[in-house]
C-alpha cells in the first residue's frame, strides 16, 4: 500500500525561492501559475475554499476561469462554496457521519488515533446487511472519498502499465482492488504499535476492536520526549565526544548527553534546542539565525497617521464560530456581522461612529463596512473577525441562505473586479421554521478578496496584517462593496518575491535535510542538478 516518495518537488507547492517553507504554500498558486507559466490538468479542491480564505481571492477567480491554466477544475465539498462556482464538476463529498477517517489532536498528552465510522452503513451492518461501498448507505448516495480516489487510480491506471494502480491494490488478494474495510485493516494491523496486541487480548482483530471501541491509545503521559535514552540497540558501536557531549554513530549524530545518559535530543541537526540556527545560516539569513525583533510590513513607526494609516488585525477568531465551520442558526443570530473595529481616538479624529460605513483601502482595492468604535484595542489598530462575510451569486444557490448575501460580481477588464451585495440575508421558507424568523440583514464583508499576498521571505508562511487606510465612506459606496485590481495583486506578490533567496543552498541543496515531511521525497529530489 506505501509508496515511496516523490523524486521531484512540487513546484506550486514548494517553490524553490521558499526553500525554508516549512508547509505548503498553496495561497501562491495562481501567482505562481502566471509568474512561472504552469498549467495544472485537473485540480482537486478538497473541502478548500480558497477563493473565499485565502487573501487575493480574485486571482483564484481568474486562474480557475482560465482552462489554459486549469484545464479541469473538480471541486469536493459537502456544502457549497465561493470557490465552487468557478469548478467544472462539484462532487458532493461525505460529511464526518458519511465516510471513514482516521483522527488524533492535541487533548492531552498522549498518542492516540480515534477511527470515524460512516454511522448509517455501521448501524445497518451490526444488523447483519453487508455492503461493498458506503454510498449504498449514504443519503443522496454520495461518496466518501478514500471509495473515490480508490475507484478512479484504478480507471486511470486500468492494466497497473502507468504504476500507480499497485498502490490501490489489496493487500489480502493480491491483484484485487483495496477496499475501504482492507484499507483500514491493513493500517490497523501494520501501523499502530500495541494495537494487534490490545485486540488479540479481547479475542478481536485490530479492526474489529476499532469498531468497538473507535480509539486506541498507543502512548500515555508523553512528555518530554528529547529526553528519551537512547536504546542500547542505538548505542552499539556508538561513540561519545567528552568535549560536546555529543553521540555519533557511523558518522551521523544521534543525540546528546544529559544528566549523565545518552538522550534522543530534539528533531535539530544538533539534537539541541536552538537558539541560534546554523540552518538559517548556511542558507543566507545569517541576520535571522538568532530570534529578535523584525521590522515589519506594518512597523508602527512607517504608518502615515496624518493619512489615516493603520495595521489591520484581519483574522482573530470569535468564540461562537471558530473557522466559520457551524451550520448552527443560533449561533449566526448571536454572531452574523464582522465589523471594523476602531479605537474611540482614532473614531473621533475621523468622524466616524459605531454603525457609519468605513471605507478601507489596501495595496490592492478597498472594501466598505461598519464601525464598531471600542477601547477593546489600542489606537491605531483595526480589526475585523476572520470568519463571515459568505456570498453567492445566485438566489437558489451557493453558500447557506441564513449566512450569506446574494451578490453581483463585475470583471471590469484588465484585471479590475468589483462585488456589491444585491442584498442580504433575509427571512425564507424551508422545512426549519426558524428561518421566516431571521431579523438581522449584513452577514459581513469578504475582507480577504482585498488583500494581496504577503509571503514571508525566509518561512514562506503569510503575514496576515496589512497596512490599510480607513476614512469615511462616500455618498456612493455602499455596506459590502469591494473592489480590486489584479493587476496590483501581481505586482505586490513580485514586490515580496524579491526579497527571497532561492535556492540552491549549501552543496546545491534543494531544501535542508533535516526538515520532515510526510511521505518525504527521495534523495534525487533534495538536490538541484542544473
């Protein structure tokens, strides 16, 4: 079932000018498509609403809308979506009661790994039914995913000539197509340690016991883990440095002494928690080898204050709705706008009161909503909640009807757009009667759209505030209005693109070793040959 790693980087994904990118960095996709001259055959969005999320969404617009660039855009998702507007196929996919999954966070300390259950097709088979897919039981017949991508390598790779089909094929009956229940019980049986044991003591087979019990702890009281001793297995032949404290083993470092005993160390090339980074070093960004004070995009003191300038603080959460995540209506009563927050000084000094249109301007457009003036931060600060602002641009359509506001969207020519809401939430008739009793109308401003792309030049990731300027709203802008000009948006991108230091890097690496990655590419790929 394991395959080995891939030979070559994605270059959508880890471009070489972001070496030190710790995670993926897919909000640069349509830049780097237009900057590099990609094309994508088919692109799967999964449960990824990035025209929506992702700042510069309007570059997504156009990349999706280009079949030069994407020839096939699939989107899966269990809802609608802004993104899924802009898709060649919608692909409802399972919700968590619909599908398989494996899961484990951060409770508390201790490894363990809970196992999800599609809960129709498990009810109707502990009542002796026996199916082969779970959308036999699903509503609507839907698909669960892992069914999906199993059924379509086989398609792609009928006769196994293109060798992806042997990576789909059953472990048990060999030439045979995996299903989902050997999927899982080859996982069950091969990767997690103490899992067979625990079950064989019950008289159950590792995925009979995950059925039942639907976790299994592999490891409790986990702490400190650099300080395990090194096994004695590790040990043999290896050797100390007195002066360090070093332990090397055929010529690698294994980790460190500590309070007299041989210890497994931190996941460093040093095996040391580092304070300062010969990484960070070796790949150019010797000023950032030791952690200080980084002058930003939005350093306080480059703020034009007599130009109404300010740091936008576009992404703190609110309690009731997390990640936007909840269909639950009353929570959406409790919480359905996002308004500019905005000190009372700065308010006063602008004319501006809770309830007045603000017009916020960025690098790339601007956007309009309400004030919320407050002392709940300090001056020269605004802030707006990360989540609401959901649109769709029909009426039947799209995003759920008790969250988002119908929209027009306009593509001015030459990169410009412009959005404005046609109106917003209102009462409607469904099976729930709660929706005829809606009383609030703005359900927020999609702020991302207006934001460009601020990718930090050594880890790659986004920097989410944005320096922007507030005044007053004109006699014809209107709540929810937003304009752009992806013209801007691309030039912003390159703008921070030339701050970077590609690689290669030391002895033409491609990216440091030592990073991990899940399903890490061969050793081919971690070196540039040209």
């Amino acid at each position: 079932i394991s395959a080995r790693g891939p030979k070559e980087w994605n270059e959508l994904l880890f471009p070489r000018e972001y070496p030190l990118a710790f995670f993926e960095m897919s909000f640069l996709m349509p830049h780097l498509v237009k900057d590099k001259g990609h094309s994508v055959d088919v692109y799967f969005t999964r449960v990824y609403n990035p025209v929506w999320t992702n700042p510069d969404g309007f570059m997504w617009v156009e990349m999706l809308k280009d079949h030069d660039k994407i020839g096939c855009h699939v989107a899966l998702t269990p809802t609608w979506s802004e993104t899924a507007w802009f898709a060649d196929y919608i692909l409802p996919m399972g919700n968590a009661t619909e599908r398989h999954d494996n899961q484990s966070q951060e409770t508390h300390p201790t490894k363990w790994v809970g196992f999800r259950q599609p809960v129709l097709r498990a009810l109707r088979e502990k009542m002796g039914e026996t199916f082969e897919t779970s959308r036999e039981t699903n509503p609507g017949e839907v698909w669960e995913e892992d069914e999906l991508h199993i059924e379509l390598s086989w398609r792609i790779d009928p006769d196994g000539s293109l060798g992806i089909r042997q990576y789909f094929e059953s472990p048990y009956r060999p030439g045979e197509k995996i299903t989902v229940n050997e999927y899982y019980q080859w996982m069950f049986e091969n990767g997690v340690p103490g899992l067979p044991e625990a079950a064989e003591k019950e008289g159950l087979t590792p995925l009979e016991y995950m059925r039942k019990y639907g976790v299994f702890a592999v490891q409790e009281n986990v702490y400190e883990p650099h300080m395990h001793e090194l096994s004695d297995e590790a040990m043999q032949d290896a050797h100390v440095d007195e002066a360090t404290g070093s332990v090397w083993k055929d010529g690698a470092l294994i980790g460190n002494m500590s309070r007299g005993r041989a210890r497994e160390g931190f996941h460093t090339p040093s095996k040391k928690l580092e304070f300062y980074s010969p990484t960070m070093a070796a790949w150019n960004w010797g000023d950032e080898a030791i952690p200080k004070y980084m002058k930003t995009h939005v350093y306080w003191r480059d703020m034009a204050r007599e130009n109404n300038e300010f740091d936008l603080l576009p992404n703190y959460r609110l309690a009731t709705l997390i990640h936007t995540r909840s269909a639950v209506k009353w929570l959406y009563e409790i919480t359905h706008n996002n308004p500019l927050w905005l000190h009372t000084d700065d308010a006063a000094r602008l004319g501006l009161k809770t309830g007045d249109l603000a017009k916020v301007e960025t690098a790339i457009g601007h956007f309009v909503t309400r004030c919320w003036v407050t002392e709940g931060l300090r001056p020269g600060i605004v802030a707006m909640a990360h989540h609401l602002g959901r649109w769709r641009l029909s009426e039947e359509q799209g995003a759920p009807k008790i969250a988002s506001a119908v929209v027009r969207l306009d593509e001015k020519g030459d990169g410009e757009y412009t959005m404005r809401q046609v109106h917003g939430v209102q009462p409607f008739k469904s099976d729930d009667p709660d929706t005829e009793r809606i009383w609030w109308r703005e359900v927020g401003v999609n702020q991302n759209l207006t934001f460009p792309v601020n990718p930090d030049p050594v880890s790659g990731m986004h920097c989410w505030h944005q320096k922007v300027r507030v005044t007053k709203a004109g006699a014809a802008d209107r709540y929810g209005d937003i304009s752009v000009d992806t013209k801007k948006s691309f030039e912003h991108y390159k703008q921070w693109l030339e701050m970077t230091k590609p690689a290669p890097g030391p002895e033409g690496l491609r990216r440091p070793l030592w990073f991990a990655r899940p399903n890490k590419p061969q050793a081919e790929a971690y070196t540039i040959s040209e």
